[in-house]
C-alpha cells in the first residue's frame, strides 16, 4: 500500500463569485514560494476531501 504525504492545511481559503447563482471555493495549501499547481475536481456537489491535499 502506498503511503500519503503528510495532512496539511489551508493557509488561506475563500470564495470567487461566478454569477447570481455559482461560488467557486478555493483553498491555498503548501509552500507558498512553491510552484503553483491547480486541482480541479468534478461538477456541482462533488466537493473535495482533505485527503486531496495529500
């Protein structure tokens, strides 16, 4: 079995207004002098997990 990095979090977190009805939530995690990486995930109501950060 494959181990998992360690848990981390957020060191910043918020909210992107899309239009009247969408919010888009974000989540800054790691080093914040890193290279930047985005990470999406599926459609309305999949939400992510903390393990996703590992």
């Amino acid at each position: 079995m494959r181990t998992r990095y360690p848990a981390i979090t957020p060191y910043d977190t918020g909210t992107l207004k899309g239009d009247e009805r969408h919010t888009l939530y974000y989540e800054q995690c790691g080093n914040p002098d890193g290279k930047p990486v985005v990470m999406l995930h599926g459609g309305p109501g999949g939400g992510c997990t903390e393990k996703m950060r590992q």
